[in-house]
C-alpha cells in the first residue's frame, strides 16, 4: 500500500509541475484559453496535483516512521 501511496504521489507531482508550466508558458504567450480550458484553471488543476502530491508523500512518511 505504501508503495501505490508513493507512485500516486510521484506521478501527480509530475503531472501537476508539468500543467503549471504549460499554464504559466500558455498564459505568457498571451493565449487565455489552451485545449478548450481558461490558462487560470488549468494552472489551478496543476496547483491541486502538486498539493494531493505533498500529501501522498506525507502519508508514506507517516506510514514508514511506525
């Protein structure tokens, strides 16, 4: 279980850092909408994943420490 915990937060930090980055380059580039979604929200959908990331990663570390 520990180690699905640890793969689901690797894999949403790494999806989350990359939407960030397409939202902050999309939104610089001046283009307010990209595949059909507002920059902000996809920004925002980027943010979430990296917070359910950091909380994946806290659970594993809780789960180890016992």
């Amino acid at each position: 279980m520990d180690r699905m915990i640890m793969l689901a937060g690797n894999i949403s930090a790494l999806l989350g850092v990359l939407l960030c980055i397409v939202a902050g380059l999309a939104r610089v580039a001046g283009f307010h909408v990209a595949s059909g979604f507002a920059t902000m929200t996809l920004f925002q959908v980027g943010t979430a994943l990296l917070v359910l990331a950091c909380l994946c990663k806290l659970q594993s570390l809780l789960v180890r420490s016992r």
